[in-house]
C-alpha cells in the first residue's frame, strides 16, 4: 500500500510540475514579482504537500514562527529530504534560494523557477560562488526578498550532519541581516534518495533570529550550526519515538 501510494503522489506531482511550469513560463513574466512567486511557487508547492498529505500520510508541524523577524532576512535550513525544499517556499514571502546554475537549464521547471530571480552559483569555484552569493544577496535583501539557503549544500540521510558551509554566515556579515535556523526531521518520512515515503508528522523548529553585529563570520557559522546539531538531535529522537509507537 506504501509503495502504491508513493507511486500515485509521484505521478500527481510530475503531471502538476508539467502542467502548471509550463503555464507560469507562458504567463508569469508579466506579473510582478510577489504575484509572480505566489503564482509559480506557492501554487505548485502547496498543491504537492496537499497531495503528499492526502496520499502518503506525511504532516507537518511547525515551531518557532514568532522568531521570524519583520524584514527579509536568511533562511539556512538542514537539507534532508526533498520535502524542505516543497515546505519553506510557503514560510516567508517572496524569497529567493542558492542553488546550482545546471539547475536553470531544466526544460520548464528551471525555466520558470528562473522567473523568480534566484541565485544560481557554480559551485565548482567557490571562491567566485561566494562573491557572486554576497553581491546577490544584497541585491535580493535589497528588493525585500528572503534568502533561502541549504548550508550543508547535498541532501544527507537521517542523522548525518555535513560540513557547514559559511556563505550564509558571510552574507549576514555582509548585509547585517539576522539569520534563522530551520531544522526538522522530514528525512524518517521522506528519505534523501529514496523514493519511498512514510507516514507521519514532520517536525520543524525555528531558531531564534541570529545578528551579525559584533561577530566574525566563523563565529556566527559556529552558532548556527551548533543550534542546527542540537535541535537536530532533539527532533529525530522524538521521530524516533513516533515510529516506535506506530
């Protein structure tokens, strides 16, 4: 039954991807850009949590929404699962995220997401990536538009913690925009290269906001990733727990 409806949600969500991509390159140009990010993304991503909900059984609460600030600022969040990518497009609004330029070159879904201004990067001199993501990145903030990044850079399976790159870090110096942390436990329901997905409730935590001010870069690095750790561990032992119970 698992697999049967993982196969239903992934056919739902490759059809939506087609239908509603296509029609965002034809039309979403001309809108303006918060109308445009409603359009393209929150659509889209809305309708395939509905479906992976309805489907698969999966479920999210939520944490810490009042330690969003009022103005635009950097989101790092664990990268997990595919499923963090779908949920944080629908928690601030409109906002931007760091990913890799062959991205861009997908046929209709990298042509519309590329209506939304994000920050495309080769990560394969990360030297120029990290002037390319602060010159940006201040370009966006400017325009008041979030900064998503993922800091460990890959999916990594559950309970693996990767390096933590510090561009985010450097951006926040560099801007003096603050910096919240999301962590969750999305990879026990929806496992990094895996297609199968288990029922049950997601867990995400927001931190508290973290300021530049006064602070090196390696040291705003170093606290953002010693809160992502232990909030981490916290959220997967009680995923633990709720797949024992179930």
């Amino acid at each position: 039954m698992i697999w049967i409806r993982t196969f239903t949600f992934y056919v739902t969500f490759v059809v939506s991807t087609a239908i509603w991509g296509t029609l965002s390159v034809l039309i979403a140009w001309a809108f303006p850009l918060d109308l445009r990010f409603r359009f393209i993304i929150g659509v889209w991503t809305r309708q395939a949590l509905w479906s992976l909900k309805v489907l698969c059984g999966i479920r999210v609460t939520v944490e810490g929404l009042e330690h969003l600030p009022d103005e635009p600022g950097i989101l790092l969040v664990k990268h997990q699962s595919t499923w963090e990518t779908l949920w944080v497009q629908n928690l601030v609004r409109p906002q931007t995220t760091l990913v890799k330029k062959e991205l861009m070159r997908i046929p209709i879904w990298g042509w519309a997401f590329s209506l939304l201004r994000p920050i495309a990067i080769d990560r394969s001199n990360p030297r120029t990536a990290l002037k390319e993501l602060i010159r940006e990145g201040r370009d966006r903030l400017d325009r008041g538009m979030w900064i998503t990044l993922f800091p460990e850079g890959t999916r990594l399976p559950r309970g693996q913690q990767g390096t933590f790159y510090r561009g985010g870090a450097a951006l926040a110096s560099a801007t003096s925009r603050p910096i919240n942390v999301v962590a969750h436990n999305a990879g026990t329901y929806w496992p990094a290269k895996s297609l199968i997905k288990r029922p049950g409730t997601v867990h995400v935590r927001i931190s508290p906001p973290f300021y530049p001010e006064g602070k090196k870069t390696s040291e705003i690095n170093e606290l953002c990733a010693s809160w992502l750790q232990t909030n981490m561990a916290e959220l997967l032992e009680g995923s633990d727990v709720e797949i024992h119970h179930g």
